[in-house]
C-alpha cells in the first residue's frame, strides 16, 4: 500500500513538472482526433458509395493539390509554429509584424504557384481523369482547394505557437461536422464532383475559423496583425522554413509521380483507391505521432540547452512509440471489420493494409526525430532524410509496378522510410535523448 503511495506520489510530481507538455499534446491530440475521426468516417462512406476505382481519382487529384501546397506553403507549417511560439515568449512586441510578414509571404508564394499552375496544369492530370471530371471544372476546384488548404496549415501552425490548442480544437471539430453534413451529402449526389467541392469549399471555411481565432488570440496580448514587409523577419522565417521546404519539395511530387505510375497502368485506378484507402488509415494511425511532433517542435525550440529539453525529447519519442503500439495492434485486431467497413475485398487489400500497419512506426519515429534535427544544429538532415525517402520510393515503384502493382506502393514507402530513419538516427545522433543511443 505504502508502495502505491509513494508511485502514485512519483507520478503526480511527474505529470506537474511536465503539465505544460501533456496539456499541449492532450487539447493538440484531441484536435487531431476530431479532424481526422471525421474525415475517416466521410472517407468510409464515400468510398463505399463510389468504390475504389472512383477514390483512385481522388486520390490523384489530392496528390496534385498536396504538391501545389508544398510550393505555396515553403515550409511555413513548421516555422510559423517555431517562430510564433519563440516571439510570443520573447519579443512580443514584434509578434504581430511576424505574422503578417508569414501571410505576406504566403500570399506571394501563391500567386506565383498558381501562375505555374496555369501554365503546367495539362501535364499534370492524367487524360482518364479530365475525361472523367471536366478539366476546366477539375483545375479551377484544385486552385481554390490549393489556396485554402495552403492559408489553413500556415494559419493553424500559427494557433500552435500561440499554444491556442482549445480554439484549434474548435476549428477542426467544426470542420469535421462540414465533412459530414455537407462534404459527404455532396459526394453521394454529384459523386467526386461534389466530392472535390465539399473539400474546396472546406478548406476556406477553415481559414475565416483560423483568422477569426488568432486575432482573438493577439487581442489578449494586445497585438494584432501587422502587414508591413520586413526582410529580417522573411529571412529568419525562411531559415527554418527553407529546409523544411526543401524536404517537402521532395516528398509532395514524390507522391504525384507515384501515383501517376500506378494510375497510367491497367486496373491502376481501381488499385490506386485501395492504396488510397490504406494511407488514409496511417494517417488516423499516426495522429498521435503527428500532435506530438506539432507540440514538441516549439517546446524544444524554447528550451534549447535548458534541462527540460532531454526531457521533452525523451517523453515525444516514447509517448509516440506507445501509441503506435497501441493503435497498430487495434488496427490488425480490427483488420476484418475496417476493410468490411470500407467495402474492401480483403483478399485483394490485406496485404497492402498490413504493411501500412507496420509502416506506422517506421513513420512515426521519422516524423519525431525529423522535428529534433529541425529544432537543433542540422535542420537539413531533415532535408535529406526525405530525399532519401523521394528517391527510394521512386526507385522501388518503378521496380515492383509491372510485377506487383497492389504492392508497389506500400513497399516502398516502408523500405523508404527504414533507410531514412537509419540515416537520421545517424545524423542527428547529438539531439536524439541517449536512451535510443
């Protein structure tokens, strides 16, 4: 009993000394939990409502979109957090010409993405997709779900710096309720058309959520945002930004010209869907991972050479691997009723759902101790970790799309990521907490 006690006691003094950290990733979880719980319910019933050949275009279409983020964002989805949360602690005063300066940037970027767009957009589709949904009709859906999709991730980044997690809450559990009440209804009308729409549309009702917010947020610091170009802020924006870029820039078009492979070959769209499916299940997964790679970057970010920082490092890694352990053993338990849930044929979809279970932690640990390089001395090892990730995804696509196309995908981003976590365990050994060591 005195034994109990004294844990018990341990543990109390424990959860204290660390309340800021489980406070941000318990609020930044549950707001993950909402946004991408909903998302996973609508993505269910839309795909056994149009089925997998239908999701394959979808798929598609969103790889299109992730990769005109990735131009338009440059990297701010990472910096604005780091540098939102380091100002509000530290110049204050500054904190609203630093946001501004992020939009501005934003705003910059986007323009001349879709002025590329513009330009490009007729290599990108393949023609089985313009026959299928209308190319004009298709690139002016993707330009608006681009734009709002880019201002939303910089907006929502920004929320995290200010560690406004409860009104990030709001907004991701109000646009789960529009995924539902309005993304889904669309889709089952006007099938991918309404599809493409509902999320279009969704993405900017997220950022008058966003703006709404963090204006409310500066209010109580008595700041508001400051429009006014200032190139010292833009370059300490894009010193951690640009590797962050530069590490998308080779995942986002990655993903596009893989898909594209699997979409050109025969039954590819039908294919194409199942794998489509199969992500969207690692990114439930790794919700957890994700939030916590959210909270910790800003956390480590301001306790640099602190004592805390081993310690913020230490409870990322192994809170991550503990949920990892937890929803992947859920998910091959549960493996029956989800691929029935999504009316997959499970002969055809359960190996490739496995390996996905197994990529989850090969992913998560990437995602976790990329934030640890980003934070510390070498923030482009988190550059080249993903270009080790572009590459060899490439490569084993293009060896395994003529043999085992069901496969192709899952296989590769799994042997991926193992070398990539390899060349970051390696690399960025100094920052990583000496217990993995």
């Amino acid at each position: 009993m005195l034994k109990k006690k004294i844990l018990l006691s341990h543990l109390a003094v424990y959860l204290k000394s660390n309340k800021g950290f489980f406070n941000a990733l318990s609020l930044g979880t549950l707001s993950s939990f909402l946004s991408q719980g909903f998302n996973f319910v609508t993505i269910i019933l839309i795909t056994r409502a149009l089925g997998e050949t239908a999701m394959g275009h979808f798929a598609m279409t969103q790889s299109i979109v992730i990769m005109l983020i990735t131009f338009g964002i440059l990297g701010q989805n990472i910096s604005s957090s780091a540098l939102t949360g380091k100002f509000r602690r530290r110049y204050p005063n500054h904190l609203g010409q630093l946001i501004g300066n992020s939009y501005l940037l934003t705003t910059l970027m986007t323009l001349l993405v879709i002025l590329a767009y513009v330009c490009l957009s007729g290599k990108l589709f393949p023609i089985a997709l313009i026959t299928q949904e209308g190319s004009f009709f298709l690139k002016v859906v993707i330009l608006i779900w681009f734009t709002g999709m880019t201002f939303d991730m910089l907006q929502a980044s920004t929320l995290i710096g200010l560690e406004s997690f409860r009104y990030l809450v709001k907004t991701d559990l109000l646009k789960g309720l529009f995924s539902i009440l309005v993304i889904l209804p669309l889709a089952l009308f006007l099938g991918l058309t309404g599809a493409f729409a509902g999320y279009a549309v969704s993405s900017l009702i997220g950022v008058l959520l966003n703006q709404w917010f963090i204006r409310k947020e500066l209010a109580k610091h008595n700041a508001r945002i400051e429009f006014s170009f200032n190139p010292v802020l833009v370059l300490r924006i894009l010193k951690i930004g640009l590797p962050v870029f530069v590490a998308a820039l080779f995942i986002s078009p990655t993903i596009w010209l893989t898909n594209r492979l699997v979409f050109d070959a025969e039954n590819g769209p039908s294919v194409l869907g199942i794998i489509f499916v199969c992500r969207q299940l690692l990114v439930l997964l790794q919700f957890v991972p994700v939030q916590i790679s959210r909270v910790a970057l800003p956390l480590i970010t301001n306790s640099k050479g602190a004592p805390e920082e081993h310690t913020i490092k230490r409870l990322s890694l192994l809170t991550s691997l503990l949920a990892c352990i937890l929803l992947a053993s859920a998910g091959i338990l549960l493996e029956d009723n989800i691929l029935a849930a999504y009316g997959l044929d499970p002969e055809v979809s359960l190996m490739p759902y496995r390996i996905t279970i197994v990529t989850l932690f090969f992913s998560a640990t990437n995602m976790i101790i990329g934030q640890f390089a980003i934070a510390g001395r070498s923030p482009w090892n988190r550059a080249y970790a993903d270009m080790i990730i572009a590459l060899v995804t490439v490569a084993v696509t293009l060896a395994m799309v003529k043999t085992n196309l069901i496969l192709a995908l899952p296989v590769a981003m799994l042997i991926s990521l193992i070398i990539s976590n390899v060349f970051l365990i390696f690399s960025t050994k100094s920052e990583i907490p000496s217990f993995i060591r």
